[in-house]
C-alpha cells in the first residue's frame, strides 16, 4: 500500500513539472479571467445577497486563482520571467484579503479598482510567456483567452454601473465590447483554425450579438432582470472561449513537439 501511494506521489509531481507551454499560457491567461470574475461575484453578492450561489463562485475562484498561480511558480521553462509573476503575486496579496472580506459597496468600489492592476500584470506575464514559446498559436492562445477575460469584465462593468461604484463603467463596458468583437474576428480570420475552432468562433459570435441586443436599451430601466441575462449570456462567452483556448494551447503544444 506505500509502494502505491509513493508512486501515486511520483507520478502527481511528474504531472505538475510536465506543464507544458500550451497550458501554461492556458492557466496564466485564466488569472486575468479570474480577476474579472471575482470582482463580479463580489458585486453580486452585495446586490443579490440572498443568492448563496453568487458567493460560493466567489470562494471557487479565488481558490482557482491561487493553485494556478502556484502552478505557475513550479514552471521550469519559465525561471526568466519569474520576477514578472512576482509582480502578479504581489498585488493579489493585496487585492485577496478584500475579495475574502465582509462585501459592502465601499468594499466593491476598491476591489473594482484593485481589479485593473492586477489583470495588467496577469497580462503582461502571458505576454512574456507567449514569448517564451516562439510559435505563431501561441498569440492564438494568449488573445483567445483574453476574450475570456472580456467577457467577464463587460459583466463587472455592468453590475459596477448599476451599483453606481464607478463613474466610467459604462463607457468601459461598450469599450469591451467593441474589443471582443475585433479580437473575435482576428481570430476567425487565423489561417491556423481547425474545423472545430472555426466552428465554435461563429457560435460565440451569435453570443456576442446577443449580448449586445441587451445594451441597446435604456439599462437602468432594465434592474434585476438584465443582470441574469448579462452574467449568463457572458458565462456562456466564457465557456466556448474556454474550450476555443483549450484548442489552441493543443495547436501550439502539437507544434511545438514536430519542432523538437
């Protein structure tokens, strides 16, 4: 029974020295997701507190955001470009204990502040590890999962708005959603698209202009109602982006192994 577990204990460890580029691009790249995320449920939970849910999202994704983020430190092929995780770690020791806090729309004001340098440095890390890799989908991997990020902060921009925490939410909402558009075309429009890529761009395409259609309106007349359209139409963003990044991290991973 030791025998076992020891080999059990191996092969774990094996698993995490093995991350291969593909995914690490994946999981930094879900950090900046994760940002956006988090300050939404935060909001939500003190809009809607009487929906447990929106709390339990809350303390899954501050959980994901740190096991990935110890990932990321185990990662042997990026030692160069440590000090830029550092930068990353740094400003969620300061931006987690008020994501784990008591929620008031005080404290919503600041996380939502605190939001935005911390997705910049989650950035800025991809970026140097989309360097890292040398391959042309390795930009596919990064952009596409920035839209996840997109689709998350267009929610946090709206809930900022109709909890009046933040003067420029709305413009920054429309802002993101011309953004999502353009990189969602730069994406369709990649030589290096399977059939199963190309397939599920045009499906979040229709979500996008589903989405749109719900800001056409006067929002503030909307209240409670568009909130659960927003938050699921942008979670359903999220998922096909995610599984679209999944693909791409496949693609440069594949490239990567002819290479060598």
């Amino acid at each position: 029974m030791k025998m076992f577990v020891a080999v059990l204990m191996i092969l774990f460890a094996g698993d995490s020295i093995a991350l291969s580029m593909g995914d690490a691009i994946n999981i930094a790249g879900r950090q900046r997701m994760l940002s956006q995320r988090i300050t939404q449920s935060f909001i939500l939970t003190g809009i809607q507190p009487e929906h447990v849910h929106y709390q339990t999202q809350l303390k899954r994704c501050i959980s994901e955001f740190q096991e990935n983020l110890d990932k990321l430190e185990t990662l042997e092929a990026a030692k160069s470009i440590r000090t830029d995780l550092s930068e990353v770690k740094q400003l969620w020791i300061e931006f987690k204990p008020i994501a784990e806090g008591a929620v008031s729309k005080d404290s919503a004001a600041v996380l939502y502040k605190k939001s935005a340098p911390l997705l910049s440095a989650a950035h800025a890390y991809v970026g140097k590890l989309e360097k890292l890799a040398g391959h042309a989908s390795a930009e596919l991997v990064n952009v596409s999962g920035r839209q996840r990020m997109l689709s998350q902060r267009i929610a946090k921009n709206y809930l900022a708005y109709y909890w009046n925490i933040d003067d420029k939410s709305l413009e920054n909402l429309y802002s993101d959603l011309a953004e999502y558009e353009l990189m969602l075309n730069y994406l369709k429009s990649s030589t290096l698209n399977t059939e199963e890529i190309s397939r599920k761009i045009l499906k979040t395409e229709g979500n996008l202009k589903f989405a749109t259609k719900g800001f056409d309106g006067n929002l503030s007349l909307e209240g409670r109602r568009l909130i659960f359209v927003v938050t699921g139409t942008t979670d359903i963003m999220l998922r096909n982006m995610d599984e679209i990044t999944k693909l791409y991290a496949k693609l440069l991973d594949s490239q990567q192994l002819a290479a060598n």
